[in-house]
C-alpha cells in the first residue's frame, strides 16, 4: 500500500514519458503533481488518464495568478477534472476567487506563498518588500489562509512556522523543496529532508528529480517513503 503523503512530481516533457514513469513506479506512488512544463505535452490528458484508469490522486500545479473573474473561471473548468489539489498565488484575491471556481468540487485550492527556488536577493530584484522570508511566508501563508485557501505550499524550512499559526489549524501543508538524505539540491535554495519535512508539519512533501531522474524510480520513491515518520 503506497503512502499518499509522498507527491512525485512529473516534471518529464511529456505525457508519454510521464506515463512511463508512473508504471515504473507502479503500486509504489498513489499521488503524482502535474506543471506547467508539461502543459502543452499531454499533461492534462495525462492527469485524466491517471485518475480514470489507475485511480491516482492528481496535485495539478498551475499558479494561477490573474483578475478574480479568469481565476475563478480558470478554476472552474480545472475542477471538473477531479483534481485532488490545484495551486493558486497566495494574494487575497487570487485566493477568494478560486474557492469560488473550487465550489461544489472535492479540488483543494493551495497558496503559494514564496518559491522554494527564491532566495533574499531574489525578492530584492523583483522588488518584494523587505523582510526575513519566514517572515514574509508566515504572514503570506496567514493572509492566503484567512481568504478561505484550503492549504499552503511553502519550503519546509517555514512548515513550522505555517503550522504554528491558528489560521492553520485543520488545513494542509505541502512542500516542495524536499531532497532525500544525500540528495543533489538543483535549483532548490530552502530545503529539507523528508522526514524533517513531515515533522515540521507537512502534511504531504513533493519530489521530482531523485526518483525520476534515478536508475530505479520505484526503489527510489522507497526510500523517500523509508525517511518518514
């Protein structure tokens, strides 16, 4: 029986590769995340298929971000696909709208706060206020939480923080950014270990390139899901 708090993330150019990969991975994953990278190659054929005929859970990550009316339309649409989550940024507005879109459908709507890519000199360039960025998240998680967001997306190393505040209470932490023990970092800059992910208060972490880009994927999603709690 797979362990649904590990999301692998499907970041192959395809469909067809993405595909593959899931049979790789077999009755080892339960819950895959879909980008825009694979948009425009099949992915939300994919996620149907996925869904449909090997009854998996679909996190479909498009960070929508737009005028209140294109988002809850947008969402609207998206949440005929029985998608379990789908992600939104974080601003108030974006927030509001898509539970808007999400109503009557069993798709979650989780907010972003700050990219797990973003360090300080990043925010600085593209001219986001000053500020220590658990900061930043903490109170972008709690604005984004109060608008009605089922959940948060953030780096692990703020999934304390989120956690801790009241806003949280009874709502979902995923986190991206999570590398397996020994794990090359990419173009992550906050990260953390599984284990460490889900003690801090993640309720599901995500995971792309250790298990697809590893030799055996299904041996390396086991053990990711070996790591946790």
């Amino acid at each position: 029986m797979s362990d649904d708090r590990l999301i692998v993330a499907l970041d192959v150019p395809h469909a067809v590769a993405g595909l593959e990969l899931a049979n790789k991975l077999g009755d080892t994953v339960s819950f895959y995340k879909i980008g825009l990278g694979m948009l425009t190659g099949g992915g939300m054929a994919l996620a149907n298929e996925l869904i449909q005929e090997h009854g998996k859970r679909i996190f479909l990550d498009m960070k929508l971000f737009d005028i209140s009316a294109t988002v809850e339309a947008a969402v609207r649409g998206l949440a005929q696909f029985d998608l379990d989550f789908l992600t939104v940024h974080g601003d108030p507005h974006v927030v509001r709208a898509a539970m808007q879109g999400a109503a009557g459908s069993r798709t979650k709507i989780l907010a972003v706060t700050i990219l797990t890519s973003l360090d300080r000199n990043d925010l600085d360039a593209a001219m986001i206020q000053a500020g220590d960025i658990p900061d930043l998240v903490q109170t972008r998680a709690g604005r984004a939480l109060d608008a009605g967001a089922d959940g948060v997306i953030a780096s692990p190393q703020e999934a304390a923080l989120i956690r801790a505040l009241p806003e949280a209470k009874g709502k979902l932490i995923v986190t991206p950014g999570v590398r397996p023990t020994g794990a090359a970092l990419g173009d992550q800059k906050r990260v953390a270990t599984p284990g460490q992910a889900i003690k801090d208060g993640a309720d599901h972490i995500v995971v792309g390139r250790p298990i697809w880009q590893a030799e055996d994927p299904a041996a390396a999603a086991r053990a990711v899901l070996a790591e946790l709690p």
